[in-house]
C-alpha cells in the first residue's frame, strides 16, 4: 500500500501538529507492508526532519520541476497530479488541509483535524485567517474519504460546525512519545537546570505563549502560591508574550517567572522531570497532549474547564474556570510535593492516559486505510454515486 501524506509541518514545526505527524509516521513505518512517501514544500528544518527516523519504506518527496506558481499552489492543488505520478493509493493530510482536486483523482484521501479553535473562538484569530482557515476545513471535508478528529470534543465540533453526520468522524487519539516515561539521565537533567538557570521549585507549562493558551493566568495565580514556587513557560513566543511580561514585571513576580524558548527535543523531558507539577490555564485546546506527556513523566495536572481538557486528564486531574487565579492557585496547592494525596492521584492520573498510550494510533490507521477501497487504477474518477 503506497500512502502519501502532508509532511510541511512535519519538517517545519516544532509544536503540536509536526509532533504528530512525525510520531505517527515514525510508528506507520514500523509496518512493513506500506510505503510511506512524505510530500514537503521543501526539506524545511534539519533538527524537525532528522526526527523521522531512516527506514527502507519511507522517503521524502518535494516539489518536481520549477514551481511557477509557488510552494503554496504546489501544495494545495498541483501536487496531485505528481501523486498520481508516484503510484500513491492514498493521500492522508495529517493538518486539517487536502489538495483540490484530489476526490475526482482515483487517488483516496484521509484528514486529521485537529481543532477548529477559529471557529468557536475567532477573537485569538485575524479576521482573514479565520475565512482562510475555513474555507480550508469545509473544503477538506468535501475531499475527504474519512475524517479523523483527534478528540470527542473536536469530533463534536467537526459536526456541529462542519454540518456533516457524525458517522463521517473517526475519533483516533494522537500517540505520546514513549520518551517523557522514561526518567532522563540525571547528568542530562542537571545540563538542562545550569544551561537554563532553572530555579529549585518551579511549575510547567508547554505550549506556545499565546493569548489563548491563557498562561497569564498561572502568572497571578503566583501571588497565591509560596514564594519559592516559580513557573517555568516553555513555547514559542507571540505578542502576548509581552502583555505577560510586563505583567510579571509590574506586580514584583518577574523573578519567578522565566520564559522560555529553542528547548531541543532530547531537553523537553527533562523539564518535565524536574517540574513540580504541570498547568495547563488554555481556554480552548483540541486536545491537549502537553497533559499526557506531563501525566506520562509523573506530574499532577491542573488545567481549565471549557474544551477537551478534561477528557485528556482525567477524573484525578484539577480544572478550574480560566479567568479564576485563587481558585488556580488553590488547585496548584492541592497537587505541589508533599500535599495529601497527591501520589495516589498521579498514579490513578497515569492509569487512565494508558487508554493514550496503547491507542496504537499506528495500528488504527492503518486499518482505516486497509478499509477504503481502491479504484482500479490511480487516473480513474470516482463514480457518481461515490461523489
């Protein structure tokens, strides 16, 4: 079986959506039986494109010939005819996009989506990214052969906003690396406190520092907490990293707080390790992996109602409404080293994300793709009772 899949963002992307394809395509390629063609733009970064690991079934494809129309036009519509040219049988968009064209192309198709946060929540978006990013969404799910949601809650949204029948969504949760389970080499994790001056007692957060993401609120929760608790924000930086900032500097908190960014992939989970407990304030996620990875390297979580938050962490994660900084910081207290119980819910929190770690999200998708018929030859339309 010959699947092709989007691979921009698993060259290009450090956060979610190039975590996802690259750890899905690292477990597809396990099976021998595919071959697996990764199309990108370009060969983006060496550090996101070196995490795919070297397999006889799995090779990298870019653009053919001189891209009069550029990168984008390639992607999103010319690149179907060079599918049809390397024999792929099916084309997976493992980013809520699909080239069109690709229905009446006898090639099948498959799409993840991952979250439609524009839509229920335009307000973090500029305006003409939010009628992009839809027309791009409605446009998949006309493509599409199967739709995969990687959560209830965005398989809910998919329906409801998309307008479609909910036996058209598959739900099949994302993989979590197996490294954040394994504890990291002591010596390593003292590299990563020195090279980044970690203080002794800190909270996490992993995720882009964005206004959604809400970590504003860990900030103020600070005053609420000991004075030896620090929070340590681990992501990609955006203008509101300034509101944050200035924030912590005009409220006397900026030494507790450190912001962080260009964290490698084999230091990650040594912040996970020397954490004290993970927070998690966004407002609205599809999913929220961050919440595992934590769960997985041992950490109690405290996150916010009001998405999917809950069905990541479980009954024995803390939730509180997301604009609520005592109540916050009281649940960080609740969770912190040496607080009543808290071994017992990290070890019913870790029993209940193994529903997340044995999903085998490898193994799903390759029977959803073993259940799409294939037409008799790549160039043949699709019937009309098919469309």
């Amino acid at each position: 079986m010959i699947i092709g899949f989007d691979a921009k963002r698993i060259v290009r992307n450090r956060t979610g959506l190039g975590s996802y394809g690259r750890t899905l395509v690292n477990d597809l390629s396990l099976h021998d039986d595919l071959q697996l063609r990764l199309y990108a733009p370009d060969a983006g970064h060496d550090d996101m494109r070196l995490q795919v690991k070297d397999r006889p079934n799995l090779t990298f494809c870019y653009p053919e010939g001189h891209l009069l129309l550029g990168k984008s036009y390639w992607r999103s519509r010319s690149i179907v005819s060079q599918l049809q040219r390397d024999g792929v049988q099916i084309y997976h968009g493992l980013s809520g996009e699909l080239p069109a064209g690709i229905r009446h192309s006898g090639i099948r198709s498959v799409v993840t989506i991952h979250d439609l946060i524009f839509m229920r929540h335009p307000e973090y978006y500029h305006w003409i990214d939010t009628k992009l990013y839809e027309w791009k969404f409605r446009q998949a799910i006309r493509e599409a052969d199967s739709i995969v949601a990687i959560s209830e809650c965005t398989r809910r949204d998919i329906c409801e906003l998309g307008n479609i029948d909910e036996d058209r969504v598959t739900v099949i949760y994302q993989s979590c690396a197996p490294r954040f389970s394994t504890e990291p080499d002591v010596k390593l994790m003292e590299q990563v406190r020195r090279k980044y001056r970690l203080p002794h007692r800190f909270i996490l957060n992993v995720g882009s520092i964005e206004e959604r993401k809400n970590v504003l609120l860990a900030v103020r929760a600070l005053h609420h907490l000991p004075e030896d608790v620090s929070l340590v924000v681990v992501g990609r930086r955006t203008g509101y990293t300034e509101k944050v900032r200035q924030y912590a500097e005009s409220h006397m908190l900026a030494h507790r707080v450190f912001m962080l960014q260009g964290i490698t992939d084999e230091e990650l989970p040594a912040f996970y390790h020397l954490a004290d407990a993970f927070v998690y304030p966004s407002r609205y996620e599809g999913f929220g992996i961050p919440i595992i990875e934590a769960i997985s390297a041992g950490l109690p979580v405290v996150a916010c109602t009001g998405s999917c938050l809950e069905e990541a962490g479980g009954p024995d994660s803390l939730y509180v409404d997301p604009d609520a900084d005592e109540d916050f910081a009281a649940a960080v207290g609740q969770v912190l080293s040496g607080a009543p119980g808290r071994q017992q819910r990290i070890e019913r929190s870790q029993e209940y994300i193994t529903r997340f770690r044995n999903a085998d999200a490898a193994g799903h998708f390759v029977s959803l793709y073993s259940s799409l018929p294939f037409l008799q030859s790549s160039g043949k339309s699709r019937t009309r009772r098919e469309q």
